[in-house]
C-alpha cells in the first residue's frame, strides 16, 4: 500500500438533460475523517452515498464537497405576487391618510420581499433523476482524483521521511562514536573533577568519591537511548515502506523519538555529544511535522 497526505484538491464536470454541474472536493489535515458536503435543494439524496464511498477510500482528513448545479432548458420567470402587491397599497394608502408622505414608488413597492416572486422551471421526475445519477459518477471521479493526489503527496512525503531517518542514524552514529563517550575521556574528566575536590578540601573521602564517580558515569550512559533510537529508525522505515494509513503510528513514534533524544542531550557531559544531540531533536521534530500530513 502507498502513503497518502491528508491533503488535497479536485474538481470534476458533468451534464445531464438540462443540468449541468461541478464537484469541487479540498482535503485538509484533521485527527480523524469527516465530509462536510455542501448541496443544492433537491439533491440531498446524494449525502449518503457520497458519505458511503468517501468512508471506503478515505480514513483521515476533513474533505469539504461543494456541488455546483445550473439548469440550461429554460430561464427563471418573474411574476408579481398580486395579493402581497395589493395589501402593501392597502397599508401604504392607510398611512397616507394620517401623515404626510410621498406616495411610494414603483421600485420601492416592487422591493419589498415577497412582491416579486422567482418562478423555476418545472422539473421533470425522470430528467432529475437521471441528473442525479449522472452526479453521483461525477463525485466518483472526483473522488478518485482526490485519492490520487492524496497519493501523490504520500509518496513525495515518504521520500522526506526517509530522509528524515537516515539523517537521525547519521547523527547517532556520530554519537556512539563521539570522543567524550569514550571510558579514557570519561574516565580522565572525572579525575579531575576529582582532584579539584581533593584540593578544595582535606575533608572528602578519595575512595567514596570515586564511587560517586563510578555511579555518576554508569548513569550518564547513553547506550541505551541509542539503542531504542536504533529500533525507532527501523520501525519507521518499515511502516513507511509499507505504506497505508500510518500517520497515527509514525506520530507515536516521532514522540518516543523525542523523549530518547531529550534523555541523550540531559546526560550528556560533552560539548560536542550535546550539539550533536541537539542537531538529532531538530531533525526528528522536522520528521514528526511531516508526519502530522499523513493518512
């Protein structure tokens, strides 16, 4: 299976007897999945299924549907609603009589709403329904356009984080091999720490802090974050290599990523293993961004 965004765009066209009509879908990032439909009266009937089949191929995002229909058999007629017409002169002739008022115009009587009323054009049962039909198949493609380019981005996406991970096993590489890990250099920074005390003071016990010494490097060891960190990469690669909606699970991941990183840098006593570990938290909060776009 392939990786797909969360986000993005289609339109699609379609004509049926006197309709013509237009799918626009946009896709954009959401926790969970959700189609927001926008349709014309008369054509809800099309909700359930639309939602049926976006349900099938889409399991994250928020998808915003807008249908578009225009007839073009016939134009809209106009007609005066002459009983609406008639009490508004009554009530106007009425308050004539107990102020003194211009008589109103024309324009003015024919802008009250409800004077002028829009006539559609009488719709045929058999036509409507085969328009409808004609629009479901339209959603359809536009559907499956959406779904391509979800895809398309998925894979642009996948390549990124790929990317991202061989960039952290870069940077944990030069970790394991950074000259301030080693048990010489840890050994000797320590020694002087140690006898910097010792010539502070008669007062500290050599022995008990070489002890301290001891406890203080086991606790200062990194190898177990690297490891863990090793074992994310390789999940990472694994789910992105197969594809499918993983964007939950990688985002996980880009958080137990974090959590190892942060430990490394909080142990680290070295310059040089702390600059790299800050350079491996960028990089994995650069890779859990990308991840926020993934189905």
């Amino acid at each position: 299976m392939a990786l797909s965004s969360m986000t993005g765009f289609a339109r699609s066209h379609g004509a049926s007897g006197p309709y013509t009509f237009e799918w626009e879908l946009k896709s954009v990032n959401a926790k969970g999945f959700d189609l927001r439909l926008r349709l014309p009266p008369g054509w809800d009937e099309l909700e359930a299924l639309a939602k049926k089949r976006a349900g099938e191929l889409l399991s994250r995002g928020t998808v915003y549907a807008n249908l578009s229909v225009k007839r073009t058999d016939a134009a809209q007629t106009i007609r005066i609603n002459e009983d609406v017409l008639a009490a508004v002169v009554k009530v106007a002739g009425t308050l004539a009589q107990r102020i003194d008022a211009v008589a109103p115009s024309i324009d003015g009587l024919l802008g009250i709403k409800g004077v002028i009323e829009v006539v559609e054009p009488e719709s045929n049962e058999d036509e409507d329904k085969a328009a409808r039909e004609a629009a479901a198949m339209a959603f359809e493609q536009a559907l499956g356009s959406l779904v391509e380019m979800r895809r398309r981005e998925g894979d642009a996406l996948g390549q990124i984080l790929m990317q991202r991970m061989d960039e952290v096993e870069r940077l944990a590489r030069r970790a394991e091999t950074a000259p301030g890990r080693k048990p010489e250099a840890i050994k000797a920074r320590l020694a002087e720490q140690i006898a910097a005390l010792l010539e502070t003071s008669d007062r500290f016990d050599a022995d008990r802090l070489n002890q301290e010494a001891i406890l203080i490097a086991t606790k200062a060891d990194i190898r177990e974050e690297l490891d863990r960190i090793a074992s994310h990469i390789a999940q990472a690669r694994e789910m992105i290599g197969k594809g499918g909606p993983v964007g939950r699970r990688l985002d996980f991941l880009a958080q137990e990523f974090n959590r190892e990183v942060n430990t490394c840098c909080s142990k680290s006593n070295d310059v040089e293993l702390t600059n790299t570990g800050l350079e491996m938290k960028n990089v994995v909060e650069q890779f859990r961004e990308q991840v926020q776009n993934l189905e």
